[in-house]
C-alpha cells in the first residue's frame, strides 16, 4: 500500500505561470514533509520541507501548502522557469519513529519556454 | 566541499556474480540510507542505518547486504540472489529524523 502518492505522472506549464505539483499522503503520524528536485542520472536535490505544525512554508519561488485533514501538500512554483523541467519527489516521515522517509513516484515537470 | 560521494557511476555485473556499490559522506550525519530507482518508480528504501555498526532492512531488501563499521561509509553489496539488480542506486545521509537526506549522484548497475 503506497502510503505517498503523486497521481499526476507529469505536468506541462508556460514559463512565467505558476505550478502546482500535488502529494497525498495516509499515514497520519507522518510530522515531516518534503519536495526533492532531481534531473536525469543525479541524485536528488533537496528544495523544500515543512513540518506538521505548519500550513506554509516558502523559500523564493518555491512555496509548500500542508493540509493536514486532507492529507495533501502541494509544492507551487512562482514564476515558472526552464530550468524547473525535472522530476519533483514529495516524501514524508514520522519523526517520532525511525529515520525512515516515504517517498512518492514522482512528477515530471516541464515549462515550457 | 562536504557532500556525498558514489561510486563508481557506471557499473556492470555478470550474472550469478556479487557486486559492492561504495557510499562515502563527509557531512558528519549519523543516518545512511540505500534506495533504487526505477523507471517511472519512486525511490523505494533498501537500507537504512542510523547509527554506526546498526542497520536496518528498508522496504526492499532481499538479495542485498550492507555494512557499517565507519560513520563514514555504507556500502550496499548486491548478491546473486538479487533477481533484477539492473537500477539506478542512490545512497543519502542525514543528521537527524526531521532534516533533509542529502543524496549523492547515483550508480546505475546493468547485467552483462
């Protein structure tokens, strides 16, 4: 049982428009939440996290929404850019357990120039 | 600069054939993590340890061994009772339970 799910397998916005990429999640001792950026044959690149004793989180473009009683969080891009084409992982943990992160499958991005 | 370091990038293996993919930090985190990437797959854990010389079995862990005798390094030894070892394998470390895995860039192994 997928305990992160990312339902759209890619996304295609303009450059200059906003994205939104969506997680859900089921595990409701999950505490810890983050979105990783990976490009081709790298590992992934840590963008952005939020903890359960928030609803927003932002670091520039990049702004993270946690919904707790929906179990959803999603990861908005402002302004879009080329160079934001890559796969977005979400994953989540339960900080009071183990190390252990839980990621989804993943969402490709493409803006388009 | 710290980081994580994989080697080596590109890895081959005959079949029925052992093969240790090296995993070395230099961030002074305690946790290590093994992970396999599949295509259109999420990242799905292997191997964790948290500590030196303790590890644990991640979601996927039969047919592959690991170590942790240095704080340093953890390597993922892939055996021959792994069925389809060919993957893009990614290691990582952390600090603690609520801080980013840091992610190095990957071996991808494939069965001659």
């Amino acid at each position: 049982d997928q305990q992160v799910k990312q339902n759209s397998p890619s996304l295609s916005v303009q450059e200059g428009r906003i994205s939104i990429l969506n997680c859900d999640y089921t595990n409701s001792m999950f505490d810890y939440f983050l979105w990783y950026k990976k490009y081709p044959a790298e590992g992934p690149t840590f963008l952005i996290s939020i903890s359960s004793i928030k609803d927003k989180n932002e670091d520039g473009r990049f702004t993270v929404f946690l919904n707790k009683s929906a179990k959803h969080l999603s990861l908005h891009i402002v302004p879009s850019q080329p160079g934001d084409s890559a796969v977005y992982f979400c994953a989540a943990s339960d900080t009071s357990g183990t190390y252990k992160y839980i990621f989804g499958t993943g969402t490709r991005l493409k803006v388009l120039a | 600069d710290g980081g994580i370091t994989q080697s080596p990038k590109y890895l081959f293996r005959k079949e029925g054939q052992n093969v240790t993919l090296s995993c070395e930090q230099n961030l002074n985190h305690d946790a290590m993590y093994w992970y396999r990437q599949d295509p259109g797959q999420g990242l799905r854990l292997i191997y964790y340890s948290q500590i030196v010389n303790d590890f644990q079995k991640g979601d996927i862990a039969e047919g592959y061994s690991v170590s942790r005798e240095k704080k340093e390094s953890f390597p993922l030894t892939v055996t021959s009772a792994q069925k389809n070892p060919t993957a893009f394998y990614l290691c990582a470390s952390s600090s603690s339970s609520n801080q980013p895995q840091h992610f190095g860039d990957g071996t991808r192994l494939s069965i001659l």
